[in-house]
C-alpha cells in the first residue's frame, strides 16, 4: 500500500531500542512519518516491520550505504569481525559486497565498483536492484506471522492484511568530500540506475557531501543539474551542526541557496539530519526534516565508536539545545514556573504536591530516559506546528519573546545562548527584516 510523504517532522529508527518510544510518538501524532536506517532495518526486521505494520505511518529508509565505505571502529567488534546490523547490511547490497567486507576484511573502494575504465554492471546493478528490493518489502504480507508476537506485546492484537510500502524508495549512496570525486559519480550513477529500475514507488536520491561542497555557486549549480532528474532529494552535508550557524554561516548560507535552488524545481527534498533550526527551512522549500528522538540531530560521517555511551540530555525548548539534566534542575531551581508546560511535563510537574517540591520532583522523574524522549517529541512537536501555521516573522517574534520570559533562568552560566536566532532571523528573513 503506497502512502502519502511523510513530514515534515520525521523521527528516526535508528537503535532497537527506538521501537518503544516511536510507537508513543506515533500514537500520540507527534511525528508525521519515520526513516528507518538502512542497517538497523536489515538486523532489526521483525520490530521495525511490526511499528511500521501497527501504526501504517508513512515512512522511508535511509539505504545507509555508505558505511560500508567508511573506515571506521562503528562496523567491527573488537576481534575485527563486522557487528551484526553491518553484516546484514551488506548481505542486503550482495554477495560480491558482502564478501570484500568479511573475506578481504576491508571496506569498499571506488575500484570495487568499476572495470575495464566503466561502472562495473554487475556490482552495481547488483547494489540497487537488492536495495530497492529490500526496502519495499521491508514489511511484507507474509511476515505478519513472525510478528504476531511482537504485536501482542505492543497492545495490538489486530494484524493488517495489506502490504505495507514505503512512500518512496531511496537510491543507495555514499559520502563525497567533493563533487570531483569518484565516489560522488558513483552516487550519481546509483541514482541513475535506481531511476531506471523503478516501477510503481518514486525514487529519491541522496546528496551526501562535505562542507566545502556548499562553498561556491557553481558547485552548487553542479549539484543541481546533476540530481534534477530524481523524483525527490535527501540531503546531508557532513558535520553541519546547523545550531552553530555563527561557526558555518558561510556553508549555511549556500546550505539555503542549495536548498532554495531545488526547491525551485517543486520536487519534495528531505533533511536527513536536523534540529529545530533546519524545521525553519520549512518557510524555503523543505518538505520534511529527520532527527532521532532526543538524539542525531546532526551527524558526522567518520564519527568512531565511543568508549562509553554519551549521557541523556534534557531539551531545553527556549533556547532550542540540549544540556545535562542536573544542569537543567540547577537552572530551573528558583523558577519552577518556568519550566516546560507540554503534557509530559505538566503530568510530572503534578506529581509534586507543593509548589517548593516541583523541581525536585520533575528532574527526579527525568531521571527515567522515557521521560526525556517523551519531553523532546512534544517540544518538537510544538515546534513543527509552529513552523507550519505561521509566518516566518511570527516564527521569530515568538522565539525572541520566549528568551525574554525566561531570562530569569541566567541561560548563558549553563552556556546557552541566543546567538542562533540572530543568524538563522538573517539566513530566513534578509539583513533588513530583522526584527
């Protein structure tokens, strides 16, 4: 059954442990469609196909090619073997992948994909006939028996008799520093292979490239004539942390412009990767924008595996960033009136049975993970609504007056500043709108 395309907020399935928490959002309609990644769809079949089945939530997969091309402690366990979801992932893309990554212990190299001075035909149709194969049967009929368990688990006794299909399917990719490169003609060429091989579902493609690719207007203009053929654009520019827009306003700025050049084309185009701040990109075009729940809001290609897992963090919804939960309690502690008024909290808030006891009581209740994810969904939430029903001006009265409310918080001793909502008033509105 082919859906509607989601966004444009779109949280991602991208852990196993995710399925709890986004079934919550999804029932709750705190999100308007799920990306699942590619590697965590193929090791995780049975509880992504069974979210996906229970709540027929438009949704897409993010192919997530490119890790197998990555050199990096993410794909192999400490014996040097590949990690569980990365295997399946190359058996997804093929026998000939999936043998370069375990017999020859290596990543992929442009090479492996050419011959004779051409794309090598085989690996490469190979790639994007199993790609796009996997995608569109990642819930098939056939699997409801295998999940009947799954769905009793969840509360849903009630199992659905139509496939479920993807809005669009997703042309594998990888990572280019530049449009120079040979990788990047090879996601160009895959893009095009994939275009060919549709049948009913539109095909997207997926610009994933460094910074420096924004720098210039030609390169720009490049990357336009040469994804114009695509029925849709994904977009990831690599470590663009679009919360620093002082740090890469330059890269930003082209960020927009590529952004508004696409956009002139009437195609949908999706942010795999962005926080409240790209949602504003909304106002220039974007249809849809993903990010984890509390998590992945920007991302590094070559990222290596931590040592230890990175602490929760609490969202805080004036200053749009996340900071640790003991640090939120200090900075609440004397204005427990302040702090956020979403459902969540407000149960949590209820908790307290005196007004001197709601910090405490709230932040220890923050204590449990569920509660911090279930806090940023509805901020998010709140903040999509917000950007979909008004004008960008009002977008940005709304964001200056909530610093002005909370300017009894002292943000900046917790390192919270507003310097984003100047650049991004500038980025959105013009040097001579602000406000």
């Amino acid at each position: 059954m082919k859906k509607s395309n989601p966004g444009p907020l779109i949280f991602r399935f991208g852990s196993g442990k995710d399925a709890p928490i986004l079934k919550e959002a999804i029932d709750s309609s705190l999100c308007h469609g799920i990306v699942v990644s590619g590697h965590i769809g193929a090791y995780n079949r049975s509880s992504v196909a069974a979210l996906l089945q229970m709540t027929n939530v438009p949704f897409f997969v993010d192919p997530c090619t490119w890790l197998l091309a990555r050199d990096n402690s993410r794909a192999r366990r400490d014996d040097g073997c590949l990690r569980k979801s990365f295997e399946k992932l190359a058996e997804v893309c093929g026998p000939d992948i999936l043998r370069i990554l375990e017999d020859e212990e290596r990543v992929l190299e442009v090479k492996d994909f050419r011959r004779r001075g051409a794309w090598n035909d085989d690996i490469t149709s190979d790639l994007v006939n199993r790609n796009l194969r996997f995608q569109k049967s990642l819930v098939q009929r056939e699997r409801q028996a295998d999940l009947s368990d799954l769905l009793q688990l969840a509360g849903d006794a009630v199992e659905r008799s139509e496939p479920v299909e993807p809005s669009f399917l997703v042309a594998p990719y990888f990572y280019s520093e530049s449009v120079d490169s040979e990788w990047y003609r090879l996601s160009v060429e895959l893009a095009r292979r994939s275009l060919k091989a549709k049948r009913t579902l539109p095909v997207f493609g997926v610009v994933c490239v460094s910074r420096a690719a924004l720098e210039s207007e030609k390169i720009r203009e490049r990357i336009v004539a040469d994804w114009k053929m695509m029925d849709g654009i994904l977009l990831w520019i690599d470590e663009l942390d679009d919360k620093k827009p002082e740090r890469y306003k330059e890269v930003i700025r082209g960020y927009v412009e590529l952004i508004s050049a696409f956009a002139a084309s009437s195609k949908p185009i999706y942010l795999l990767y962005g926080s409240f701040w790209s949602l504003l990109l909304v106002t220039k075009g974007v249809t849809g924008v993903c990010c984890g729940v509390c998590y992945a809001e920007w991302k590094k290609v070559d990222q290596q595996r931590a040592e230890a897992a990175a602490p929760e963090r609490y969202y805080v919804p004036f200053a749009k960033e996340k900071i640790l939960p003991e640090a939120a309690r200090r900075m609440y502690s004397g204005h427990p009136s302040l702090i956020c008024d979403c459902m969540t909290c407000k149960s949590l808030k209820d908790q307290a049975s005196r007004k001197e006891e709601i910090v405490k009581i709230y932040f220890e209740q923050m204590k449990d993970e569920r509660n911090l994810k279930r806090h940023f969904a509805r901020c998010r939430k709140a903040e999509a609504d917000l950007v979909v029903e008004e004008t960008p001006e009002k977008i940005f009265t709304t964001l200056k007056d909530a610093w002005g409310v909370n300017a009894p918080l002292a943000p900046s001793l917790f390192k919270l500043r507003r310097n984003a909502i100047d650049e991004w008033t500038r980025l959105i509105l013009g040097p001579d709108d602000r406000q």
